[in-house]
C-alpha cells in the first residue's frame, strides 16, 4: 500500500467525459514510476500536488507540468496481507 508521506490522503488525476455513443467513461492516466513506485512496478497513475487539485479541474490550464513523477521519499510504502 501507499500512502502519501506526511499526508492523510492524496489526489489521483482522473478524466471523465460524456459521450453519447459510449455514454460516461472514466480514466486515470499513468505514467513512468517515480523513484518510490519503481522497485514495485514499471507505471503508476499520475497523483496530483496538493498545490495543483484546483488546477486540475480547470480547462485553460494545461495538464503537461502538473502530471510529473512525485520526488523520493514522497510515498511511504507498507506491505499488507
């Protein structure tokens, strides 16, 4: 499991969009793993700085500088099961 160092949760970017063929569909990009994922797998969903949820959520900005892997140390991992 991870979970953001020093945070109680965390924001995962997502793109929802309506459709009238395909109705509403639901994605969350990745990405290559940042220095805390890749000893466990080789992509990761983009997680968001907490400085960036609201620009998110806006169109005129653009999502290219927001969606970047997070620094070493970001994520605290912990095995369960």
């Amino acid at each position: 499991m991870f979970t953001k160092s020093g945070e109680p949760w965390f924001c995962i970017a997502g793109i929802w969009r309506t459709d009238k063929d395909a109705r509403e569909a639901f994605t969350m990009p990745t990405m290559p793993p940042g220095p805390d994922i890749a000893p466990y797998h080789d992509r990761h969903i983009a997680i968001l700085d907490r400085a960036d949820w609201a620009a998110w959520l806006d169109l005129s900005i653009s999502s290219k500088a927001m969606l970047k892997p997070l620094p070493a140390g970001s994520l605290a991992v912990e095995q369960v099961g």
